[in-house]
C-alpha cells in the first residue's frame, strides 16, 4: 500500500460576538491571499488550506467554523508552527516577515474556550475517490457553478468486531463505489479516510471519513434515493447494505458535522 506523509490538521471555532461575521470572513479572505501570495517563501509547509462554515443538513449554519489544513509532513507541521509561536511571542518583532500574519490570523477573533484541533493521518488513500476535475469541467461546459457540502463522520469500531474485519469492507465499500457510482452515487464528487491523533500522530481510535456532494440539493437527492430505496426495497440500493462498513462501527460513537464552503476561489 502507498504511504502517505501527508499530515492534516482539521480546526474549529466560534467567532467573539463582538466581530460581526461579515467582518470577519474578509479578515479570513485577506488572511488567506496572504498566505498564497507568500506561501513559497514563507509557508512552503502548507499544501493545502480549505475554509468552511459548520452547518446543518438543511444548510442552516450553526455559527461553528472550520479550516483544513494539509502539511507536507509532520516535521512540516512543527516547523510551521514554531514559525508561527516565535513570530507570535516577539510580536512581529524578531520575525518582520510575519507581522501582516499576526495581524490577520483568524485565532485572533476567536472565542478561546470554542477553538478544537485534531489532526487526520491518511488511510488507504490510495483506493480514495476524487472527481472535482471533471465534475468541474461539466459545470464550466454547462454555465453554472455548484457549491459543494461537505460531510465530517467520525466513528470508533465496534469493540466486538474484527479489526481485520473491518479494514478489508473499508477496502470493499471504497471498489463498490467506484464500480457503482454513475448509478447509484452521481452527487458524490470526493472520499477521503483517515484516522485521527493527536499533534504527533498518534491515534486515538476515531476514524474520519470527508464525504463531497455536489451541492446540498444533491446530498439531498441522493439521501432521499437511498432511503426511498430502502423503505420500499426495490433493489436499487440492495447491494449496498452488505458493502456498508457501519456494520462494523459503534453506534454510539458515530457523529456527522456538514459544512458547506466559504471563500473557495481563496483557498490553497
């Protein structure tokens, strides 16, 4: 299996209600076009940085927000972040290049007690799905442009299963999907899995899945689909059960956040 050094660290947070959220997301904006006007020589650990806001499955935001960023490496993500802490400290000072960062990082406006990281190692990324390039080619050619809703699951395995069990229906859900996606998952642009840990990669048993849609009409169409499939059993959906992991998952630990993006045309 190929082995990916990749390391993500996934951050929420709540703004102080004294910063009216409108303020707010053009600080992140300037935030984020200074970061890209800088990343080569001053955050060339950052691959990639994505912001969005938390929301719930009809679209409703819950005024919770969040950033995914992707580091090279772990030894990436700490040289980042000493960067940061130093800059940090002296105020700008001892690190002139940064003073703009201070200035615009979005921590600033959060309430503390709200502000939670985890960090997200890839798993089996090889076998992940991702059709944003093509899907994106198809809105380009048709006029429109659709905004993708995100889904953030987290779950633990069941203590009474198979770990072995497990990892091999993870492997078998991600080859039906892709075998079956024009039928059955045609709002799904991308899936990504990984297991959480701590800032030094150690796990802590939660797994992580990112599901992409279309668009929240799509996540929609699509949950709507399968549940009508599954009420009448008509046999649409009828291989999908016995391909599902969640057999495998404690359903006492599974928990699903939406997110819906801001400021996609920023990001990294």
């Amino acid at each position: 299996m190929r082995v990916v050094a990749v390391f993500t660290k996934y951050e929420t947070w709540k703004i102080k209600n004294k910063y009216p959220p409108v303020e707010s997301e053009k600080m992140v904006g300037e935030w984020l076009q200074y970061l890209s006007a800088n990343k080569d020589s001053l955050f060339s650990e950052l691959l990639r940085v994505k912001y969005y806001a938390q929301c719930t499955k009809d679209g409703d935001p819950t005024g919770v927000y969040a950033l995914i960023q992707e580091f090279g490496s772990k030894p990436d993500y700490f040289n980042h972040k000493e960067k940061l802490e130093l800059c940090a400290v002296s105020d700008g000072r001892e690190c002139s290049s940064f003073i703009d960062y201070i200035r615009l990082d979005p921590h600033s406006r959060a309430i503390p007690g709200t502000i939670e990281r985890v960090f997200l190692l890839h798993e089996k990324s090889d076998i992940w799905f991702d059709y944003t390039s093509s899907k994106l080619e198809t809105e380009k050619k048709n006029g429109v442009s659709l905004r993708r809703f995100l889904e953030y699951e987290t779950w633990r395995v069941d203590p009474a299963a198979s770990q072995e069990g497990y990892e091999n229906m993870i492997e078998t859900w991600f080859k039906y999907v892709a075998e079956n996606k024009e039928q059955l998952f045609k709002e799904w642009v991308s899936a990504g899995y990984y297991a959480q840990s701590n800032a030094n990669g150690v796990k802590n048993g939660v797994y992580v899945m990112l599901f992409e849609y279309d668009c929240i009409e799509g996540h929609h169409a699509y949950k709507s689909r399968k549940l009508y499939s599954y009420a009448m059993n008509d046999g649409i959906y009828a291989t999908y059960a016995k391909n599902d992991p969640y057999q495998f998952f404690d359903p006492a630990s599974v928990n699903i956040d939406c997110m819906q993006p801001l400021l996609p045309e920023l990001w990294i």
